[in-house]
C-alpha cells in the first residue's frame, strides 16, 4: 500500500491548476498527494493546500501510485536523473512532445499515460485529450477523473495528440486573437473600448451557447443569421474574399506541423 496517491513532479502552474481542481471536486484531499519542486515559493503554496511536499522527485517515485510529470519537457532529463533504476508507479505525462515511448525508453515505466490538457484548466473549464490506453481500467478511470475535474475530456489515439495541440491545446491563443481583431475592429466603427468588449463577449457567448445546443448545422445557423442582400452576407463575402477559412486551416496546420517537429 503506498503512502499517497499521486504523486506530482513539478508544481508549476498546470499541477496547481489540476490539483486546485481535483481537491475542490474531491477526486482526492490534499493528504493524498505529494508534490516534488525544487521551489521554495512552490513547497510552501502546496504546504499552505494541506498536501505534503518534497525537494527531491525520489519520494514520489517510492511512495505514490501514480506520478503525474508537470515539468516542461525540456526539464525531464533532468527530473528523472536521480529517479535512475527505481521501480515507477503509473506515470501520467502533460508535458508537449515527450512520447509514451520517449517517456518509457527514460524511465522504464510500462503503465503510461499520455495527457494534452490546456490553459482554461486553470479555471475548470480545460479541454484535454487523454490516450490511457495502456491502463487497465481503474487507472484509466483515475486518469479520466482527474482531468474531468478541471474540464470536459476525450479520450484519443497517441498519434492523434499533435491534432490536439493545434486544436485544443494552441486554440485558447487563436480565440483571443479573434477577439483582440472583432474588439478592434468595433471601435474602428465608432465604439468604446468597454461598449466593444461587452458586444463582442457575449455575441461569443451566446454563438457559441447556440452552436452547442441547437439541433441545426453551423451552415444552418449562419444561414440563420443572414439574410439576402443584408449585412451578414456582406461580411461574410469579405472573409471569403480575404480566405478566412484557408487562413484558419493553414494555422492549425502549422501548429500540428510545429507539434510533430518536437515530438521525441
Ligand atoms: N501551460 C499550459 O497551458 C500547458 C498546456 C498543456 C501542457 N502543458 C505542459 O505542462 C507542463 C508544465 O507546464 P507549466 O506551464 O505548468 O510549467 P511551469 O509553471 O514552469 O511548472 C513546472 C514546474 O516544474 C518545476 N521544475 C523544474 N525542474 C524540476 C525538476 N528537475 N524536478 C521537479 N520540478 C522541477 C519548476 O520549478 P522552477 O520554476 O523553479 O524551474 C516549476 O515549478 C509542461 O510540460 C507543458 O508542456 C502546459
């Protein structure tokens, strides 16, 4: 029987944003987890939430069923180097780019889970891909919980997670940039800062509340939207004439090209 239940290396911004989720959906208390970073300003955070913490990485990998990697990738060699020889638990990963069997081949683990959470985890409304597929089912099942605490979850292939990156994981950056250009764009027409704001957040809000509940298609709902001749259709002429969706495609494209670059 191990000590805790999960143990966490690196207490960076996604584990607090994780655990804050798991303890206030109670998937676990703060006395079942053991958080590893050489930060001071990190122990102490974790310590003030009631979870236990440690300087070195080696009490994790002896006392917790599984270890969730929360380094950047560029970090790991360096996690794992005192880790050398030991026994690993379920290893759960975050980190872009390593590889189940990057991660396997440097840590001799053999139940790993591969995790593509992203930034709006950190308010409970994260989107992440999950392959557990090398987990029996009360891993996966723990795997699964812990990421539904901090938002909604799909369970994917491995080799469909650098389509996840440039879908989930870069898209909250695409969305503000869309925002950022409709604000400006609104008060090149006249409006406030605040007027725009406001216009543009819950037209977002509220097309969006729309896309997802509505039995109608997006054609259908744009379509709703527009009338002939009217103002709708002459935007909408305009994005196509500036190749709006070519631009979005090719975007996303780039970011999954850029994932499959630092894979290793
Ligand atoms: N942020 C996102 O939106 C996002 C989305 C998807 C996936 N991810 C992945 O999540 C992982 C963590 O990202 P993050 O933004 O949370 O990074 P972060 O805030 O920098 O957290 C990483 C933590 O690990 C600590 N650390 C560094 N070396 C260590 C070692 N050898 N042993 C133990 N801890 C060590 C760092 O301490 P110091 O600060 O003292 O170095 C820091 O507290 C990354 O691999 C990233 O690819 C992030």
């Amino acid at each position: 029987m191990k000590k805790y239940t999960l143990g966490v290396i690196g207490g960076g911004f996604m584990a607090r944003a994780i655990l804050s989720g798991a303890f206030s959906k109670k998937i676990l208390s703060p006395k079942e987890v053991l958080v590893c970073d050489p930060s001071t300003e990190c122990r102490a955070y974790f310590t003030s939430v009631g979870a236990d913490v440690s300087e070195q990485n080696l009490p994790a990998v002896q006392n917790c069923r599984y270890l969730l990697f929360a380094v950047k990738p560029q970090n790991f060699a360096a996690a794992i180097e005192e880790l050398r020889g030991q026994q690993f638990p379920v290893v759960i990963s975050i980190m872009a780019g390593k590889t189940i069997a990057g991660i396997q081949a440097a840590t001799g683990a053999e139940k790993i889970a591969r995790v593509m959470p992203n930034l709006p985890c950190s308010i409970g409304a994260g989107m992440s891909a999950v392959d557990a597929s090398r987990l029996g089912n009360e891993d996966r099942n723990f795997v699964l919980g812990l990421f539904l605490s901090v938002g909604e979850v799909i369970e994917t292939a491995e080799e469909q997670l650098n389509a996840v990156t440039a879908v989930s994981g870069s898209g909250p950056a695409y969305i503000y940039l869309f925002l950022r250009a409709f604000i400006s764009a609104a008060m090149k027409q006249g409006l406030r800062e605040e007027q725009a704001r406001t216009l543009v957040f819950q037209t977002m809000e509220g097309g969006l509340s729309m896309a997802k509940t509505s039995p109608k298609s997006l054609d259908e709902l744009i379509a709703a939207v527009s009338s002939k001749g009217g103002t709708t259709v002459a935007a909408l002429e305009s994005f196509a004439r500036d190749g709006f969706d070519a631009a979005v495609s090719r975007a996303v494209a780039a970011a999954r090209q850029r994932a499959e670059e630092l894979s290793e």
